[in-house]
C-alpha cells in the first residue's frame, strides 16, 4: 500500500484535480496499520490454543489469555502491532518501542502476582542506535534479548535510565535487583521485528486454513477462500461491544459455515457424487508412506539378536519360529466376556483408540513394531510408529515427525483417516508431568486412530479401550527350547513359565543362559557379551546408570561422564570404547537406548548395591524392581542400607535384608517389623505384614496372615498383597497356612497358589479339603492351576466344579500348561455342556477358555473328530473357541459345519476365512450358508461377482423381509454407479426395515455417487425413513466424508442452510420423534443434542437423549443448570460428563458434590479421572469428608487419583494438612497416592519425607 499522496485521478485527458491542503487527508499510512493489525488478530485467532480467549482492542491491539500446563492462573499476552517498515528501523530510542516497555510495566501494576507478557510485533526490522549506543556496539534491542535469555542485564539498565521513562517505570528500573529486573521486565517482553507486510500475512493465514482442511472436510479452494470469513469476523469483533472475545469455539464454527455447501432440497446432489477424486492433502500417499517407513526405521527397537552373531542358525530358526505367530490381546473388562484379538484387529474395531498393557520383557514394543511393518506392507493403513520411552513430553513426539517430514502441518496429517498413530512406552514418557502431557496428547489425537503400548494403565487412560498382551503358549517355549538345544532336558515347568515372556526366551536361545529368576538370566547374558572386557567395567557401568536413573534421566552425554568418572577412579581407560565394544546401550538423539528397559533396570539395581545409596532410592518406587533383578543375580546389600531405610521403608529394608542370606534379620528391622505389627491402625500393620512375607521370618507369618484376615473383614483390598503372596515361601510356611485357612482372604492365598505355584501343592491341598479347611470344588480348582495336569483326587470333583465355580479354570486357562485339562474338556465336551454347565451360566464360557490357552494341535484334532456327532448346542458354544483359537482351525471346522446348512453355526458362520476355496464356498451356499459363501466370493473376486448377485434379486422389494443377495452386497469393497438404478427401480411399497437397511448399505458401496444419491432422496422425502434408518444413513454418511472431503447440505424452505446431519435431527425432533431411535439419532452429533436438550425438549425426552450420550459433553453452564434442575436429569451428569469434569468451575463441581439427585459414588469415580490442579479445594474438601469417616477403600483410592496430577511439594503440602493426620484412614490415604504417583512421600511413622512447612508472615 504506497503512502505516496495522489494530486490528481480520472481519465489522464482530463484529469481531476485534489487541492494541496487536502493531500494532507490522504490516510494510507492509518489505513495500513489498521488492516495490518486485523490481519495479525486474526493470525492469532488461527493460532490459539483450544482452552485460550483472544481479546481486540482490550488490553492493547490484541491479547491472549493463555491457559499453560501446570499453572493455576491464566496468563495473559498482550501485542501491539506495528507496520513501520517504510518509516525505516526500530530502536531502543523508538517513541513506539520505549511506550511498548510502558505499557508491559502499567499492566503488571494493574495486574499484581499475576504473569503479563508483552509482543511488539512490527515490521521494521532491528536498527543500531545512533544516540546514546550501548557501549559494547551491540543493538539495544538485540541486547534486550540476550538479557532476557539470561545475559548481563547491567549495561541495559544504563541504557534504559538514559532515555524518557515515567517516573514510576524509572524507579523500578533503578530500584530492581538484576534477577528481577529480568523476570519482570526483560524476559516478558518480546521484539517480534522484521515480520512479514500484510499481504504476506494474509497469505499465511490463508495457507494456514488451508492445512485444516482435512479436518474441516473442505477443498483446497474453499479452504482457501474461508479466509475472508475469518477476516470479517475479526472486523466485527473488534467493532463490535463488551467482550470483543473470540476462541477456538468460534474459529470452528466460522470456518465449518465458510466450507460447506448448500444443496438445495428440490436438487440432488449427483454433482457431487461425481466427484471420483480424493480431496488433496498436505501429503500424497505416497509421501505418507515414505513417512511411515522412516519413523518405524528410525524408531526400531534394539534387538539383542544382533548381539550374537555367532549363535548357532537352529537357535536362531528356534526364535523365528517362537515369535512367527502374532501376538494375541486380552480385553481388560470388569465384567462380562473379554474379547481376543491380534494387534491388526483394533483397527478394525468401532473405538478408535487402544491401550496395550504388559509387564517389562513381555515384547510390547517389537509387537507394536512388526504390527506397524506389516500394516504398512499390507497397505490398508498408514501407521506412524513413535517410540516415547525417553521423550520429555508429546512435543517431542510431534518433533519427531516434522523431523521426518519438514514443513508437514500436524493438525493436517493427523486428521487423516488414513493414519493410526502407533506410540510405544505410553505410559513412560513425559516424567513427572506425564499427566498433563498425556492430556495434550489425547486432545491432539481427539479424532485419530491410536494404538500405544504400556507398562500399566492409571486412571488417565480412561479415554482408551485396555488389553493386556498375552504371554508366548508354553507349548511354544517349549519347542522353541527344544529345538535351540536338542541334546538338553527341557528345563521344569517354572522355568518354562518365566521363559514366557520373550525377552527370556531370547537371553536363554541365543547365550546359552539357564536360570530360573529373571536377574540372573540377566546377569548371564551381560557377563556373556562381558568377555574380553575389564571385570571392572560393569562395576563402572552400573554406577553410572544407577546415578542415571536417580536423576531421573537417560542423557547419553550424562552417561559417558559420569562411566569417565568412575573409570578413572577403577584405573580403566577408554570406557566410552568399551561401551560401544558391549553393544548393550546405544546412542539416539542424545539419549541413552538400552537393548531393553529391564536391561537398565538391573544395571541400575547393580549399581544401587555396589554403592549402598538406599537412602537415596528410598522416594522412586521403581527402584524397587532394580533391586529385586540385582538380588536374583546374587546381588547382597550392605548393613548400612537396611540401616538407613528400616525407619523410612518397612518393605525395602526387608528386600535388602534378605539379599544378605543371614539366618535373622537385623535387629533394627526385627525390632521394627515387631513393634509395627501390634500397631492398633491397620494401614501400618499391613505394611509391617508384607514386609515380613518379603523378609521370610518363620515368627511373623502367622501375624501377617491375621493381618490378611483383617483386612478381609475390613474391605480393604491393597494391591501388594498379590506379590507377597509367592508360592515358594508359603510353601516352606504350609502347616502354619493350614492351620489359618478358612479365615477371611484365605482365597486371596489359594489364588496365588493356582496362579504360580506348583505340583508340590496337590498333596496339601488334597489334604486341606479333606481336613474341611476349604471345600473340594475349591481345592481341585487350585490344584488344576498349579500342577500342570488333572491330579487322581481331583477328577471326582470336576463336574461339580465345572458346574457351580468354574471361573476358579481362569487361572489354568491363564497359565496355558495344564494341556491334561484341555484334553479332558475336548473329550468331555459335549456332556459337560448338555448336562454339566447350567444353563444361562458363564460355565461355557471358561471351559472354552480352558480349550483355548491349554490346548494342542491333538486337543482340536479330537474336537474336530468329535464335532459332526455332537448336539447342536454343544457345536454353536464350541464354535466360540474355535474362533478365538484361530487359523487354520477356522476353516476345517467350517468345511465341517456350514456344509451341513445347519442353522445353529452363528460364530463359525461369520467368520471370514481366505483358505476356503471356490467350490467350498459355493458349497455353503447351495447348503443355506450364504453369507459365508459370498464373503468368501466377494473377498476373492471383489465386483466380479455382482452380475451373479445382481441376477439374483428380484423385480421388486416390496414387502420382502430377507433379500440375500442384497444383504451379501455391503461386503463388496466398491461398487459401479450403475448399481445404484439397479437397487433404486426396485424400490416398492411396502418396504421391510431389513431389506431397506440393505439397500442402504449397498448404495453407499458406491464411491462416492452413492451417499448423495441416498441423502437428494431423503431431502426430498424427509419422512420416507423411520428414525433407526435415518441414523444408519447418518454412519454412512459419515464414513463418506472421511473419504470425500465433502459436506452436504439442504436448505429448508425458509431460505436457511443446515448440514445434512442437522438437518436430519431438526426434522425428528419436530415431526418424526421416536422414544427409542430419535435419542440414538442425536447422540451422533453431541453439540446439537445438548442444544435440542436444553432449549425444546421436555425433561422426559431429554432424558432419553442424555441417557445415550457417554461422555461425551465439555463443560456447558446451561446443560448443567437444565440436567441439576430435574433429578431424573441429574442422575445422569457423571456419564454425560464423564470426560468435561476436567473443565468444571469449582463452584459447578461443588452444586454437583451437593446434590442428592446424582450417585455420589459414581461421581467420584469420575472425578478421579480429571486430576485438575485447579480444582485443588474441592479435592481437599472430598479428602477432609472421607477422612472423616471409617476408610471405604473405592473412596480413599479415587481421591488418591485425583493428586496424580499436583508437583510433589504440592501433594506433601495437602497431605501434611489434613485434619485426622496419621490416623488409620490417613496412611491408607496417603499409601495409595504413593502408588499412583510412584514415589514415596512419608515414612513407617507417618512423617512426611523432604517436607518443611513454611511459616506464614
């Protein structure tokens, strides 16, 4: 925009003329810097955050109110805007630079304690000074900066009482120490010189739209074009009165009217059912596949393999083989039937986000890895692998594809239906503020596809479906072992066992390792890659890493000083070349990679020992998994650390204690344990118990096991129970056990004994039962556990357990050995199920359990030889296992069942199967198996097969129930448009709700005509559906779009446009409401459900709506009211909210504590997951009230969640507040935030640890 005034315009042959004193008028320069300053505000709107408010013309041009991770308040960033490139450079003697540093001080005068920042955005690029230069030469502004970076701050200070300040200002800088001075004055202040000229500006904010258009279902141009939306609600904003606020809200709704189109009703929409073409995205597939190959390259996982390169090539073959089968899942579900799949499955499951949970050398990571390079060759989905372990928090994760990918627009790639992100050690990354990084992750990837992997979950992780991942078949270790040393006895069931998780079947194939605990396994393969190096040097090494993880860091820089350190001092040189000739921890990105994390663990717990600094492991507890790996492998602490922790650590003194392998204990912890197990709070004398199971004191067990009574008696149920509880020590302790059992918990004992115990146990427990202690039902059920076979003394009391308890098979069916078991059930089946298993029972249910982890190639073989002469409902149940047992078993039972047109086949008949041949599937449909014959069809020819389909309907639909052929087309993965007139010229009246779902589903087969075909006809005859097919063609719909890029709407009569899917709801809520289906319709789209709920429904239909409506609402002030208002409404706020709470006032969730009308409990559970800091005095209003009160263990355990969130001095500071300190109900308290932070806050006394209050003034 030139500033150059006009004199004269028109046409040059007769020109008008402007008088000289009116050249004067001519504004451009104003009018430049006003339209600048709008197309920076509305730069700022595109860039906010989702919770920030930007404000015009408020405090300055514009400011933001940000709301940062980790802090209480808001802070706010202010910026004045200045296009002043024409007027030549800024200074630190500019008026519009020295009014900017006014300004920044007025507004931190007006706004005490709170944290102001300051942007003075403009043009001009950084000029030197002429008049009163800085004595070092440097620019003043330039020196502004290093000061706020943490330079010198006295040679500005001179240079700023050398210029015009206000009094007040001037005082401030003569007055001001120098670290204040930069925190209050340098460091909040931004110089954002040399930016971009307006028309460059609105170009950036146009390609910035342009890059959402994924995420807005928009085309390039109209992406690009939504801009001058964008510009005039920005002009209206800053025009407009009180508040002149925008957000995020408003930006989405903005852009979504710019980028959609009207489709009138009278018109279809066929125009844009030809579009054929995938909308263009920041990446080609092409590019997204090259993206994917390089993060799952440069994210491989070590491989110990590569350690060993002269392992013999039948070890190696023996560990292809192990691991050739993809690992299987587990559904983690309360109640009910947990489902199995492969790690591909979850992609194609209805969630769109998953958690896989398993223990340290269980192979998460290389099945999450081999899983994202066989999705990638297979093509069908683009996974972007990150590995998290050492990340500080999700921006490095994000780096790590831009790093990949330069110039990639996130927020673009990541709406993506194509693309699943893959994260691995989900639940380590990020550190101490793991909470708050999750959070952001899971808001980036609110609508991508996820699947990541996990030591365990905590109660962040409710937003993911859970799995555990399986452990390798024993059957499986077995060959594996075998094959790898074929001139060797397999080694005995317990090793087999350990030898389950992965990572130890590697160590033991590939070094000839034998052991049966984990760390000495460990220790054997260290000491095997250790040959030809300095003894010394893993006594280095182990130093260094524990000093590591105390620090809580894996800097590979940290590493190799602190190895230098210690081998100086062990006379050992070169250790940085040592370290590289082991092999076992390498060098990523400047951190620390281990061949495997319990690798670091046992190094770490080595170095621990070696340097007897227990008190300072004491606060993290994942040093205790360090020191137990180190003890395995003979590790012996030394007298001062059990020592220096008895008083602090019941538990870890005792694990040290007895790594010295003495015959009693030290005194101190003998005292301790003594003194504490006749404490009358019975948090302390829990502690005290499983620290004497840990300790193995012959004199305490009978107390600890009294204590396990009490707690049974009490409901409380603590977690470490589980571990403490190990077979081998209760063994040694089984007369006394004898004599205790039948008291309250003695099933927790019988459990453990089923789940790792071993056949020593069936004498005992044979005689237990006989004795009357626990019941026959009860003993065979633990035998059958841990013996591995069916004892002779068991099979007399098998029917009975199958029939009354026969979820006690869960731990057989878990531990995958007991194959004597699985034989019996396979021949036993169709009896136990026809006169066994009652009927409605889950007894079906664990008997296919108990076929699927216990048995063999035999064990089918037999069911298979069996199943054509059992009875139909022994064949449909059987039909479960066999589809969880998978390929090849699959097909040959289904060349068996459908071939008989059976009708009762329903698992089997669904399964798709791609061994089955042509003439088979045929088969099963001449045989009344159609549906499995055509998936197999459709799924070996594709459309191929849609003339024979075609040939098969008949002339007209009307009133016909069950078209097959038609029901069989949604398999199809496209369709020719012509189908379309195919489906549509049959069409009659009336139609059959199942065959109008099929016709449906056929269209919309057809990409991408088909959906518009379907919605020009429902615009046209918005009553022709009932509601449950209106929702049908909303999911489809809405796969479209994912595909399409496209959003259709229909404009009503009265002129205005609504979304197809808006429009649809308005239409039922007005004239087509159905109790049932019209709920489930507007629970597709949440924010116009609440909108429908809180303005027109009545409380009734309202409820109906709400009561579908899972978690899915933020925060809305008017919903609140309306729902607390009604309690039929009320009782459903903690589902409605389930994932908003996090956003809540405290005054909203205090009205919610206080009412009557909502579930309490249940409420609370679901506050547990939000874990606010801010919400920091309803928590210590929740902790006083169940303080207050005999301890409830959900209670305590879900206010426990709520402090995962707060920094340590924060949660020492509420826990040392509380009223009812140190009292019974209080330990519990505090242990179980202990556990969910993993960290250790006070000690055996109930004093908190590293903690002094501070007085108040």
């Amino acid at each position: 925009m030139s500033t150059t005034p006009i004199s004269v315009f028109g046409n040059p042959s007769q020109v008008w003329s402007v008088p000289p004193e009116d050249l004067i008028r001519q504004a451009t320069a104003s009018l430049r810097g006003y339209v600048y300053q709008l197309h920076a505000s509305a730069a700022a709107w595109l860039d906010l955050g989702v919770d920030d408010d930007l404000y015009l013309e408020v405090a300055e041009d514009f400011s933001e109110l940000l709301r940062e991770p980790g802090r209480i308040d808001d802070v706010l960033r202010a910026t004045q805007v200045k296009d002043t490139r024409e007027s030549g450079a800024v200074t630190l003697n500019s008026p519009d630079v020295l009014a900017a540093i006014e300004s920044l001080h007025r507004l931190r005068a007006c706004n005490p304690g709170r944290e102001v920042r300051f942007v003075f955005l403009t043009t001009s690029r950084i000029g030197q000074e002429r008049k009163d230069a800085l004595p070092s030469g440097v620019a003043g502004l330039t020196a502004w900066e290093a000061a706020a970076s943490g330079g010198g701050v006295e040679e500005l200070r001179t240079a700023l009482l050398q210029r015009p300040l206000s009094e007040e200002l001037r005082a401030f800088v003569i007055n001001s120490l120098p670290e204040q001075l930069r925190a209050e004055l340098f460091s909040p202040v931004v110089f954002a010189c040399g930016e971009p000229d307006w028309r460059s500006l609105e170009e950036r904010n146009r390609r910035a739209i342009v890059s959402r258009r994924q995420q807005l279902l928009s085309t390039a141009d109209m992406a690009h074009r939504a801009y001058d939306a964008v510009f005039r609600d920005a002009v209206a904003c800053a025009l407009g009165s009180d508040p002149r606020r925008l957000n995020g809200t408003q930006l989405l709704a903005c852009l979504e009217r710019a980028t959609s189109i009207a489709v009138p009703s009278s018109v279809a929409v066929d125009i844009l059912g030809e579009r054929s073409e995938r909308p263009s995205t920041a990446l080609s597939i092409e590019e997204l596949r090259d993206l994917a190959k390089l993060l799952i390259e440069t994210g491989a996982p070590p491989s110990i393999d590569l350690l060993f390169p002269g392992t013999k090539s039948s070890a190696r073959d023996a560990l292809v083989d192990a691991f050739s089968g993809e690992p299987r899942l587990t559904e983690v579900k309360a109640h009910g039937i947990p489902a199995s799949a492969s790690l591909s499955d979850l992609l194609e499951l209805p969630e769109k986000k998953h958690l896989i949970v398993g223990q340290p050398g269980s192979g998460k990571t290389h099945a999450l890895w081999h899983a994202a390079n066989k999705l990638l060759a297979a093509g069908t989905i683009i996974p972007l692998y990150l590995p998290a372990g050492q990340a500080i928090g999700w921006h490095d994760l994000e780096e790590m594809v831009t790093e990949a990918a330069p110039g990639v627009k996130l927020s673009t790639l990541l709406q993506d239906p194509r693309v699943c992100i893959f994260v691995d050690s989900w639940s380590e990354f990020a550190g101490a503020a793991k909470v708050e990084e999750k959070r952001r992750a899971l808001r980036t990837l609110r609508s991508t596809r996820l699947v990541a992997t996990a030591r365990f979950a905590d109660m962040d992780d409710s937003p993911l479906k859970q799995w555990t991942l399986d452990l390798l078949p024993p059957d499986r270790v077995k060959r594996a072992v075998a094959a790898a040393t074929p001139d060797e006895a397999l080694p005995p069931s317990p090793v087999i066992d350990l030898l389950r998780l992965p990572l130890l079947l590697a160590i033991q194939v590939l070094s000839d390792a034998r052991s049966a605990t984990t760390g000495d396994l460990l220790r054997q393969f260290h000491e095997h890659l250790m040959q030809g190096l300095p003894e010394r040097f893993t006594q280095a090494l182990a130093g260094a890493v524990s000093d590591l993880s105390l620090a809580g860091t894996r800097s590979f820089g940290r590493l190799t000083d602190e190895l230098q350190t210690r081998s100086a001092k062990l006379e050992i040189t070169d250790p940085a070349r040592l370290l590289r000739s082991l092999g076992t921890i390498l060098e990523r990105g400047g951190q620390a990679v281990p061949c495997h994390d319990l690798y670091w663990s046992w190094l770490t717990g080595r170095g621990l020992l070696a340097d007897a600094v227990a008190e300072r492991a004491i606060d993290s507890l994942r040093t205790r998994e360090s020191y137990a790996l180190a003890i395995q492998s003979g590790g012996r602490a030394a007298d001062s650390d059990i020592n220096a922790t008895v008083r602090e650590d019941f538990l870890l003194a005792a694990t040290l204690d007895i790594s010295r392998g003495a015959d009693r204990p030290m005194p101190t912890l003998s005292e301790a344990l003594s003194h504490a197990l006749a404490d009358p709070r019975l948090a302390v004398r829990n502690r005290a118990a499983i620290a004497a199971l840990e300790a193995e004191r012959p004199e305490l067990f009978r107390p600890a096991l009294e204590v396990l009574s009490n707690l049974g008696r009490s409901s409380m149920y603590p977690s470490e129970w589980k571990q403490a509880l190990r077979p081998k020590a209760l063994y040694a302790q089984r007369s006394t056990l004898a004599d205790w059992l039948g008291a309250p918990n003695s099933s927790l004992v019988l459990d453990a004994i089923a789940e790792r115990g071993g056949p020593e146990w069936s004498l005992w427990l044979e005689q237990v039962a006989a004795n009357g202690k626990i019941s026959w039902t009860e003993a065979a059920a633990t035998a059958l556990g841990c013996c591995g076979d069916v004892p002779h003394w068991v099979r007399p009391h098998l029917d009975t357990t199958i029939a009354s308890r026969a979820w006690l098979l869960q731990p057989a069916a878990a531990r995958r050995t007991n194959r004597a078991l699985a034989r019996f059930i396979a021949i036993e089946y169709e009896r136990l199920i026809e006169s066994v298993v009652e009927l409605n029972s889950s007894g079906w249910i664990e008997i296919n359990r108990v076929l699927v982890g216990c048995s063999d190639d035999d064990v089918f073989g037999l069911l298979l030889s069996n199943f054509p002469s059992m009875r139909p409902r022994a064949q449909e149940l059987l039909g479960f296992a066999i589809v969880e047992f998978g390929t090849p078993w699959v097909a040959r039972f289904q060349r068996v069942a459908l071939a008989t047109g059976a009708p009762h086949h329903h698992k089997l008949a669904k399964k798709f199967s791609p061994e089955i041949d042509d003439e088979t599937a045929r088969a099963w449909i001449t045989a009344g198996h159609d549906e499995a014959g055509w998936r197999v069809l459709i799924a070996r020819h594709g459309e191929g097969v849609l003339p024979e389909l075609i040939k098969q309907l008949p002339p007209s639909f009307a009133g016909i129930h069950h078209i097959p052929a038609l029901a069989h087309m949604r398999w199809l993965p496209s369709a020719p448009v012509s189908l379309i007139d195919e489906i549509w010229r049959r069409l009659g009246s009336p139609m059959q709700p199942k065959a109008t779902q099929d016709v449906l589903n056929a269209i919309a087969r057809v990409y991408p005509a088909g959906i518009p075909r379907i919605v020009s006809f429902i615009a046209e005859q918005p009553n022709a559906f009932p509601a449950y097919h209106l929702r049908q063609a909303l999911l489809l719909y809405g796969d479209w779009q994912k595909l399409s890029g496209g959003i259709l709407s229909v404009k009503t009569t009265d002129g205005i446009e609504h979304p197809f899917p808006d429009w649809i709801a308005l239409n039922c809520v007005i004239s087509q409401w159905e109790d049932h289906f019209t709920p489930e319709l507007l629970a597709l789209m949440p924010e116009l459900a609440i909108e429908y709920v809180v303005h027109h429904l009545d409380d009734k239909r309202a409820a109906a709506v709400l009561a579908v409506l899972k978690g899915v609402a933020a925060y809305n002030a008017p919903l609140l009211d309306r729902m607390l208002a009604v309690p039929a409404l009320a009782a459903l706020i903690p589902q409605v909210f389930t994932e908003g709470f996090e956003l809540f006032p405290i005054d909203a969730l205090r009205r919610c504590i206080a009412s009557s009308d909502i579930n309490q409990e249940s409420l609370l559970y679901r506050l547990a997951a939000t874990a606010n800091p801010l919400h920091r005095a309803v928590h210590e209003d929740l902790l006083e009230r169940i303080l207050a009160c005999s301890p409830k263990w959900h209670d305590l355990h879900h206010v426990a969640d709520m402090l995962r969130a707060y920094s340590r001095e924060e949660v020492l500071q509420i826990i040392d507040a509380v009223p009812h300190g140190r009292e019974d109900c209080w330990f519990w308290f505090v242990r179980l935030v202990e556990a969910t932070r993993g960290e250790r806050l006070i000690n055996e006394d109930g004093s908190v640890r590293h903690y002094q209050p501070q007085k108040l003034p």
